[in-house]
C-alpha cells in the first residue's frame, strides 16, 4: 500500500529517502521508497495494507490530485462506528473525491458511497481495451435530448464503462484524456473534455453531458456540497422530454443532429 503522505513530527510530510514516518490512516509504522523506476511512495512494513479500498497511484492519479491543495491530499476518514479509509480528496466541508483508474468491484463502490456520503469520481476511460471505442460507438446510436446544457442519450449496454458505473449513486466524469470523439461533434475544445455520466441514467439509457477539464477543478474547489454548477456536482437531471427526446436546432452540432436523425432510422445492429 502506497501513500504520498506520513505523519512525520506531527506533520504530513512527502517521502525522502531514509525517512521514518507514522500511518495518517492506522497510525502504523511506515517507511519511505525512493527509487528511480516508481513514483516516489511511503510504504508499511511487509505487505500491510490497512485500507482494502486503497488503490496504488499511477501518474495519472497525481497529475489529478496536483490541481487541488495539497491539505486534500489522502485524508483519513472516520465513521461514527471507528471504521477508516482514505479518501483521494477530501475538501474541508466533508466533498469526496475519489480518482478510479483501476476495476472496483460493484459491491465496494456502493460501500464507499454510503460511507463517505457526499462523493464524487473521476474515472479513467482509458484503462480499458474497449473504453473508447465502446465508448465511442454508443454515440452513433444515441441522440442529443438537451442543449443548454448538452445532454445526451444513449444506450447503456452499448459501452463497458458504462455498464460498469451506470449504477453509482454520485456523479461520475469520465476522463478520455486528449481523445476527441469522432460521432460527437463538439467543435474544437480548447482543452480535454470530460464526460458526466448523470446518476438519472439506467441499465437502459445513460445521459452524458460533456464537461471541460477546468470546469469541473474549478467547481469541486469553489461549489458549496449542495449548490449548483456548471460541471453538476451535486445535481440529477430533470427532463420532461425523456421519452420523447428532441434534437438541439443549433449551428455547432448541425452535423450530428444529421447523423442522429438517420441513425434512429435503422435498426440497432445484431449482438452476437
């Protein structure tokens, strides 16, 4: 189990070689790695792994954590019956944040759901062999059911990942990275776009808004736990069009209304 911080002389301290530090979590004893070949970690003694939900950070998880204070950082939470986890980021006000890359078992995601109560996840989309282009796919036989914002209708069992996160019960940002999905015509961003998977969605129909990067570190900085935003942190839409979508009459997505309009002609392709 890797951490970026220890409790050293009573302070969170970074990993340097040859330190000696405490646990935030277990209060334990736990030593520092700094290698070449691995992000530099703190690490317990053996294979001890005080909290099962903790997941060892790749580049991807700092790069993530680095656009928020460092005091968010791997903070241990604690329930009213003593039972401890780590949270990725946790703001003052008690927001979770958890940064997913790797497979979480339906089970243990409920869990920590209701154990930290107010959370939110972004997802790694790129993990996955078939994340983008299941991903991708879904969309060329989805439609566009909102413009103000941007929401879309597709079908869940299209896509892997969204199978896997349809029934979490906070928002959930897909992160594609750089990808530019070709059946969706946003224009040109001029920054990655992050996709929210909107907790209304079902083992039917999933609703995905697209999101810019900044937007979203910028509201889970500033948005109070329960106020609205633009990245919808804490929000579950309401549509009075969902059975019967329409499609956005607007210049910039002239060419997927198009391509959404013959694609609901044809007949859903054969599973085999």
């Amino acid at each position: 189990m890797e951490l970026q911080y220890a409790i050293l002389n009573g302070l969170r301290t970074k990993p340097q070689k040859g330190l000696v530090g405490e646990c935030p979590n277990c209060g334990s004893e736990v030593i520092s790695k700094c290698g070449q070949e691995r992000v530099h970690h703190w690490s317990h003694k053996g294979r001890r792994k005080c909290d099962p939900w903790h997941e060892n950070e790749t580049q991807w998880h700092r790069d993530w954590k680095s656009l928020f204070p460092d005091e968010w950082h791997e903070i241990s939470h604690k329930a009213d019956d003593g039972e401890r986890h780590i949270a990725d980021l946790k703001r003052p006000d008690g927001l979770v944040v958890e940064i997913q890359y790797s497979h979480i078992d339906p089970v243990e995601r409920k869990k920590r759901e209701e154990f930290y109560r107010t959370i939110v996840w972004i997802v790694s989309g790129l993990r996955l062999k078939r994340g983008i282009p299941g991903f991708e796919e879904a969309f060329e036989y989805g439609r566009l059911v909102y413009e103000k914002p941007l929401i879309f209708s597709v079908y869940t069992s299209d896509s892997q990942l969204l199978r896997k996160w349809v029934k979490s019960n906070g928002s959930v940002y897909f992160d594609f990275g750089d990808h530019l999905f070709e059946t969706v015509n946003l224009g040109t961003p001029r920054e990655p776009v992050l996709w929210r998977l909107d907790p209304s969605s079902s083992e039917e129909t999933s609703y995905l808004t697209p999101i810019l990067k900044s937007t979203l570190v910028s509201d889970i900085a500033k948005v109070k736990i329960g106020q609205r935003s633009k990245s919808a942190l804490f929000d579950k839409i309401i549509l009075a069009d969902k059975q019967n979508p329409r499609v956005a009459n607007i210049d910039v997505l002239s060419s997927l209304r198009h391509h959404m309009i013959n694609t609901r002609r044809r007949r859903r392709r054969p599973r085999f």
